[in-house]
C-alpha cells in the first residue's frame, strides 16, 4: 500500500486526510447555498451568515471594502441573532465534544466564529484552509490511485446476476452504486436524490482512505453511474484492472431484478401507479436502442403486470428487457474486456476465488 506523504507539490496532507478518515465531526459556517453544492460526511451546516446575510456582505466588500463589510456582518449577526446562532455551535459541540469548525478558506468567518465560542468558554480547534483544503485533500486522495499497489479486481456480469449483492457481502469492496445512490443503469434510478458531484467525490476519497486491505474489489461500471460521473484516474484504472463475471441462470436473474425493480419498492410503500410511471420513464430514455417495436411491446407488458396486481406478471416484461437490451448491450462490451477475465463463476466460485 502507497504511503501518503505531504509537501506542497500536491501531496496529501496527513492532518487534513487524519481528520477526514476519523469522521471529526465538522461545523460549516458556509451559507446553506455554499453547503448544498458539496460538503463533507460528517458535516453540519451552522452557517454565521445565512444566504442574504452573504450576499449583502459581498456586495459590500466590493463596493466600499474588506472592513466596511465586516461592520456589516457584525451588525447583521448581532442580538438574539448572534445568540442563536452560537447556541446552535454550542449544541453541536456538547453532542461531538472533537469538533472542529471551517468556512470557505479558514478565513474571517472561522476566525469570529472561534472567537465568539472561545467567549463561552470553548475553545474550538479551526480547520487549516477550511472546506477548500479538505476538498483538495479529497481529490487528491482520488488521484492517489495511480500509485495505488493493491491488487485492483473488477466484478462484471449481466443485468440481474446479483453483482451489488455479493459487492456487499465481502469486505474488502467499495460500493460505488451505493455511493451515488443508484443502481447504474436506464431503470437505476432510486427514490432518494443522488448526491452532488462533490458530495460524491468526496465520500469515494474517504472510503478508499479508509480501505485497509491489500484488494479492492469493485463493480463493473460505465463511466456515468445516474448523473454522476466516475473520476477519470479511477475509471482508466478499472479499465485495466482483474475481470471476474459473475454468472447465474436467467431465471434467477428475472427474480432478481422483480425483487429489485418491482417488490421491494411496493413493500415500502411506494405506490404502485407512481412505480408503473417511474419504469415507463425508464423505458422511454432507451427507446432508440429498443427501436420503436420492442419499445411499444414492454411499455404495453409493463402496463397489463399492474393491471393483475401479481409479481410473476411482471417476469415477462423483464424477460424482455434483458433479451432485448440488456444482454445484447453487455455481450458487445464484453467483447472489448475479454482478455482481463480471469474467472466466470457462480458466487460461491468468486468468493473462493478472492480468498484465495
């Protein structure tokens, strides 16, 4: 395993990486619009200025100054504001007595913030260059894999096989679908929004910082997984590493994807017109490449399985898909990954395989 190292040549820095692989719990003093557009796990958004409080004090520092806007802040954030605002601080840090506060840059909003609980009595330790230091850790953890001597192994196999199962039993995996909150495919969507691209980026850097073990085992996926993209240092990667496909019958994988797809969403209460209108929106964005025909024959089969109310009813429709979509689209790609396979096999046969 590489050995992470620090100097100003973009080199990880330990504290910032330490702090990030312990889960310090954080406070953010960025506005609720900073937060929204990338943060940290461990996160909690207490902003100083909230979005209009920001955005009069930056038009203020423009027009008339750096000390002219912080007499603005001051005044803003002063009364019952002010208390408010440092009783929230204060809560947080009684739950999570390690926490540690940032703003963009560790700049003049960490600086009054600490000063202001240090008033209280606390005396609250202030991350080194704030939220942009630990993002350019996080991207540099990301680009640490190029050096990366763990043993890289890729688990493939066709829509339904279970790959994001057995992902999941074993331990020295990282679950990259469960990372971007969808299943990676035109019918992966999930019912929760996937993260932001930063978000994304960032939770990746701290679960490979924290990955232990000399593999790392991950499913095979395209470069977009939703909305998200794979960064590029690790897709190329991928694209060289160990191949193993995961291989079961066709009739367990029909059940697979009902359960998937289809029951468990029911089960959890999701209704089931709204899941019927989710799956045809799925089947209209790969309309093209069912062609008109096979597009019309599912949606109607998709149709006539919530009209009976009975999962096996919906067996047939899946049985088109992969026939007709699915499994065409994976035997071409296969062809262009064919000679890093290195195993085809059941779970039990891959498990093996990876213990060995």
């Amino acid at each position: 395993m590489t050995r992470i190292q620090s100097n100003k040549q973009g080199k990880i820095e330990p504290s910032l990486s330490s702090m990030l692989k312990k889960d310090i719990p954080l406070i953010d003093l960025r506005s609720p619009d900073e937060f929204e557009k990338g943060a940290f796990p461990t996160s909690c958004n207490l902003p100083i200025l909230n979005d209009e409080e920001r955005k009069q004090v930056g038009l203020t520092y423009k027009k008339h100054g750096s000390q002219a806007a912080e007499e603005l802040g001051y005044k803003l954030v002063s009364g019952d504001i002010k208390a408010r605002r440092i009783k929230a601080w204060q809560q947080f840090i009684q739950r999570n007595p390690e926490a540690h506060l940032y703003c963009w840059r560790g700049g003049m909003r960490s600086v009054i913030a600490s000063r202001w609980l240090k008033g209280t009595g606390l005396n609250i330790p202030v991350v080194p260059g704030g939220y942009k230091a630990l993002r350019r850790t996080c991207l540099e953890i990301l680009e640490s894999v190029k050096n990366d001597r763990r043993r890289w192994v890729i688990l493939g196999g066709r829509t339904g096989t279970g790959k994001t199962v057995l992902i999941r039993s074993l331990d020295y995996t990282i679950d990259l679908e469960h990372l971007a909150n969808h299943r990676g495919s035109a019918f992966g969507r999930q019912q929760t929004p996937q993260p932001t691209a930063i978000n994304f980026e960032n939770t990746l850097a701290i679960a490979y910082l924290k990955h232990i073990h000399d593999m790392l085992v991950l499913e095979d996926e395209s470069r977009g997984i939703g909305k998200l993209t794979i960064p590029e240092t690790w897709y190329q990667r991928m694209q060289t590493a160990e191949l193993i496909i995961l291989t079961v019958p066709m009739t367990e994988r029909i059940k697979n994807i009902r359960q998937e797809y289809v029951d468990s969403p029911l089960r959890t209460g999701f209704p089931p017109e709204a899941l019927k209108i989710a799956l045809q929106d799925s089947l209209l964005r790969i309309k093209n490449r069912l062609g008109g025909k096979d597009y019309k024959l599912i949606y109607q089969k998709i149709e006539n399985a919530f009209q009976t109310l009975s999962g096996e009813s919906h067996e047939d429709w899946i049985h088109d898909l992969l026939k007709k979509y699915y499994d065409p689209m994976y035997s071409y790609q296969l062809k262009q990954k064919k000679k890093r396979c290195v195993l085809e096999g059941d779970g039990q046969t891959i498990r093996d395989f990876l213990r060995a």
